[in-house]
C-alpha cells in the first residue's frame, strides 16, 4: 500500500515538473523565433478603439509589442506622445498596429455618415488590395465590381457607382491576411466569420456600404461565390462606357 502511495507520488511530482519545463519552453518560443532579428516595439490595440476616441483615453486600449521590424507599418505608433490632442479617425479592431495616419486633431475628424434613407448597410470583408489598399474613410464614394466565374464562363462588371461608405476597420495587423466575407442588416453591421472586429484583426479590411436592397442581394451573392473588388471615386468619376468584361471582349 505505502509503495503504491509512494508511486503516485512521484508521479504527480514528475507531471508538475513536466508541466513546468514545458510552459517555459512555450513562453520562450516567441524570443527565440526572433532571435537574430531587427525588432522595435509598437502600439497595438488590446480592445476595439471607437472612431472619435482621445488619445488620451487610450492607456488601457493599448500595449507595446515587440515584432519583427518588417512587420511594422511605416505610420505604426511607438508611444502614445505621438498621439497627443489628436482623436481616433476610424474603428481600431483588437490586434491592430497603431497608426498615427488614423489620428487627427478633433476639428478634422468627421463622425459616420447617416444611413440613407431606403438602405440598409452589408459589411464585407476584403484583402486590401480590393478595397483601395485601405485607404478608405467613412464618408468617402465608391463604385463598386463584382466578379464571377460559373461554368468556366469569368466575367466582372461595376455594378454599382457612388455607393456611400459607413465605416471601415482594419488594413494593418499582427496577425495574418483576410479573404471575401459578408454580413449583412437593416442599420446595422457584423462581420461575418468571426466578426467585424475578430476579421479586421487578421489581416482583412471591413467597408460597410450603404445599399439599397438590389445591391444587398447582389452583394452578399458576390462576397459568397465570387469576389468584391470597389474603387475610390469622387465629385468628378463617371461610369459612362462600363460594360460587362467577360474574356471575349476584354481586348475590344
């Protein structure tokens, strides 16, 4: 009987000695991954920041990380002095590098647009590079292209022009790259897999469109079985000339 309380014993002491060991090689993963390379400390956000948020209230919002220097924005934010007097611009998603392009003095930041009446607002989530590289704001027009392929048959055509966008979150993260996603409601936003926030924290950048049903519809079919692709247009872009592109009349 002592023998097999002895037994166990041990063998509790050796599982909490494993354990220990191996918490500690799972906490130095991160320092010898970046062994050997150039770091810097940025500000990243730890909670969902609101557009219109002082910097001031950003302490508990906000944490420097250490990451690999090529990983880091060139507009990234080292300390919160560089934020000083100056408002958030946009949603910041947990996750998300600090940038100081996304803060302005108060007087130059304008609140989210009213929702037009007779539309709703669809989010989608998109790699950068089909949402202007993420430079979008609320506020701003787009048009908007939608492509498909069925049957072997590709084609693309701007639906849409000057369509009034909500809000956007995301475009530079810790974390990996997003891909086309959709959520949609009347006034109101989600994010699809995940999340608006949870999304924009992986890489991707959420644009919520004010659109009326029609859109919607074509939209949410799009973002599912093909892809979303907008451009920024302003007072003077006009769509005189679009056309369905398909590969028997992209070179006429």
């Amino acid at each position: 009987m002592k023998r097999r309380l002895l037994a166990a014993v041990l063998a509790l002491v050796l599982a909490l000695g494993g354990g220990v060991v191996l918490l500690r090689y799972v906490t130095g993963a991160d320092r010898r991954a970046m062994a050997g390379m150039a770091t810097t400390s940025v500000l990243v956000a730890t909670a969902a920041i609101p557009a219109g948020t002082p910097a001031d209230e950003l302490a508990g919002m906000v944490k420097l990380r250490t990451l690999p220097q090529v990983a880091v924005a060139d507009s990234a934010a080292h300390d919160l002095t560089s934020l000083a007097g100056k408002v958030s611009t946009a949603d910041l998603a947990p996750g998300e590098q600090v940038l100081t392009t996304r803060f302005a003095a108060p007087d130059a930041v304008h609140l989210p647009p009213e929702l037009p009446k007779g539309t709703q607002q669809v989010t989608v989530l998109l790699d950068p590079q089909r949402a202007v590289g993420g430079n979008l704001a609320a506020g701003d027009k787009v048009g908007v292209f939608l492509s498909t392929d069925f049957n072997n048959h590709p084609l693309t055509h701007l639906v849409a022009s000057e369509v009034l966008v909500m809000n956007v979150v995301g475009g530079t993260s810790t974390a990996g790259t997003g891909s086309n996603d959709t959520a949609a409601g009347d006034g109101g936003s989600a994010g699809g897999k995940g999340g608006t926030a949870a999304a924009a924290g992986n890489g991707g950048v959420t644009v919520t469109l004010a659109v009326a049903t029609p859109l919607a519809e074509r939209l949410v079919f799009a973002a599912e079985h093909g892809t979303v692709w907008l451009s920024k247009q302003n007072a003077d872009t006009t769509d005189t000339g679009r056309s369905v592109i398909t590969e028997g009349n992209l070179y006429r």
